[in-house]
C-alpha cells in the first residue's frame, strides 16, 4: 500500500470534523473504511497502486462533493502522488490555492470541455505548452462536483486565464454510481486516466484505470442494482 496523503480524503475528514449537521448519503448506516471510504468488507486500500507519476492534480470540490462515498477523484490522488484539494467557494478564494496556481513549478491546466472556453485557451495536450516543454510539472486543475457546479466552479476568476485541456472520450463512461447528464460524460477518474495518457504517463494512466475497475467492482457489491445497469 502506497503511504502519501490523499487530499481529498483529507479534506473530507476535515469537513467532518467542523460540520454542524449530518451528511446523510446513500448507505449511510454503513460501517466504512476510514481510509477508501468503502464498507469495510469491501476495502480497496490493499490495491492501492504504488507508482512512479510526475503529473501534480489540483481538486476543486464544491461543498456537499467532498462527503460523497461515490466520489472517483479520490482515486487519483490514490495514484499521484502530488495531490491537493480545496473546498470551492465563490466568494472566497484560499489563499494556499492562489499561492499553489501561482508557483513557478508548476503548470496549471483546467480540465474541462472546450466547448466552454475562448479557443486561445484550448489544449489538446498538456506537451503543448511551452511551460510543461521546459520542465514544469503540468498541475490539472479538477473540478469536482456535478456538471451543474463544475460549471459554477469553471467560472472562478482565478481560473480564467489558465489554458483548458479538453478530453475526447471514445466510448461510454463505465462508472454507473450517477447518471451522467451528457452523452459521453465520464467521471473524474475515468477523466484522470485520459489526462495522464496525454500527459505520457502510460504507466500511471493503466494503474489507475485497474483501481478505477476495482472500485467499480466492489461498489457494485454494496449496491448490487447497478449490475442491471451493466446489462
């Protein structure tokens, strides 16, 4: 088992901890792993990968996401190594968020549909960038939540300037624990796969998409009518 924080579960506990009410998701009553998140019967922390990965992620989580056991992004930071999440908010901008955008060693990239940024902005791969050509490490930029606040988040001015990478998926999206509101949609994990093959990251990208499986795999223990979905 791989040892390096996951933000987003680190943000989770914290959001926890400082919560004034009781986040009631499906399966609530479930006894958890406090690690994956999964019933413990099911854990998935001994497939955790342990794997070389260059790319750095950022996960922008709007609020009620980061509770959420169905939650994939959780996944790559399970993968990568370097990983950091912050809590979305419109109003207010964390200061170590800004600080993060801002350092030299890094190349932040938003992933998120072209249809919705200007075409200067527009990456069809992170190489393109002359910044990630001379070394700096590309940092993708998730938006975690559903399409109706990724969008909300996409909007953050601190996002605006920023190159966006878009994904193509070729086939339908395997992970069938929500409804996609668009044809083709894919989850944040399924997306991570996709950015760290553009990325070369072959390695990374199959050792993701092997836990990816094994997630789906025993989530669909826990809630076994998705089988039918499959059909």
């Amino acid at each position: 088992m791989n040892a390096h924080p996951n933000s987003i579960l680190n943000l989770r506990r914290l959001e926890l901890a400082q919560s004034t009410r009781v986040f009631r998701a499906r399966g609530s009553k479930v006894i958890r792993c406090d690690h994956c998140v999964l019933p413990q019967a099911d854990c998935i922390c001994n497939d955790k990968p342990a794997i070389t990965c260059r790319s750095a992620f950022c996960f922008l989580v709007y609020k009620d996401e980061v509770y959420k056991p169905s939650n994939s992004g959780r996944l790559i930071a399970d993968v990568a190594p370097d990983n950091h999440a912050f809590l979305w908010q419109r109003t207010v901008h964390d200061p170590a968020l800004l600080a993060l955008l801002a350092d030299p060693r890094y190349a932040p990239i938003v992933v998120f549909p072209h249809a919705y940024a200007e075409d200067h902005r527009r990456l069809d791969s992170p190489l393109e960038l002359e910044t990630v050509q001379a070394g700096r490490i590309p940092l993708f930029v998730m938006l975690e939540g559903t399409w109706r606040e990724a969008k909300k988040m996409f909007k953050s001015p601190y996002l605006a300037a920023l190159p966006v990478l878009g994904i193509q998926p070729q086939q339908a999206s395997r992970y069938l624990m929500r409804d996609a509101a668009l044809d083709f949609q894919l989850c944040t994990a399924e997306v991570g796969v996709e950015v760290l093959t553009l990325a070369q990251e072959q390695a990374a990208a199959q050792a993701l998409a092997d836990y990816f499986t094994t997630f789906c795999q025993r989530y669909t223990v826990v809630r076994p009518h998705l089988v039918d979905k499959q059909r």
